[in-house]
C-alpha cells in the first residue's frame, strides 16, 4: 500500500483493550493484597467440620502456604531474580537487610 499524503495509516485508531478498568484492577488488587498480608499473618483460618462430632476446628495455613504468600509479596514488592539484574539485585538484598536490621534495635 503506497503512501498517500492526508491519509491516516491507522484510520481505526489504536484498538482499545477489552478488559478490567483502572479503577477495578486497582480496587481487585488491593483486596488480594490484604488477603496475601492475612494469610501471612495467620489471620485467615479454614474451617473444617468433624464428620462425626460436627464441632467446627479452625486451621492456620501451614508453614508451605505461608512460605508461598510471602515469596508472591516479594516477588512483587521486590522482583523476583529473574526480573532485576544481579547489581541490582544486591542492592536490594542490602536494603532490606538494613530495613530489618532498623527494626530489630
């Protein structure tokens, strides 16, 4: 197709995306957020009920999910090491061991 000069290449315009809004990505991701910082602080507790007694049991998430939550948290928060160059990545490990290392005084 030759140049024509006043002729739009894209006469449609960008194609918008179909999907979520700003707004509900925002609003979503919020909500799973405090679910991951739950989890990982044991707030959200499974119910299981005794089949032969009916008495209900909460359960705290074991150590695995826990440990799951908390690499999504940093993966996120952080990067994983795939995601930041080794440089940066040192970098990062630094800032965090200086964070904790406030905390703990």
């Amino acid at each position: 197709m030759p140049f024509e000069p006043g002729k739009s290449g894209n006469p449609g315009g960008r194609k918008r995306s179909l999907g979520l809004s700003r707004a509900v990505r925002r609003n979503e991701g919020l909500k799973t957020w405090a679910m991951l910082l739950a989890i990982r602080d044991s707030k959200v507790r499974e119910q299981i009920i005794d089949q032969k007694t009916g008495e209900v049991y909460d359960v705290v998430p074991s150590v695995k999910e826990q440990r799951e939550v908390c690499k999504m948290i940093l993966a996120y928060c952080w990067g994983t090491p795939a995601q930041v160059g080794q440089d940066e990545l040192e970098q990062r490990i630094a800032e965090l061991e200086q964070i904790v290392a406030r905390r703990q005084r």
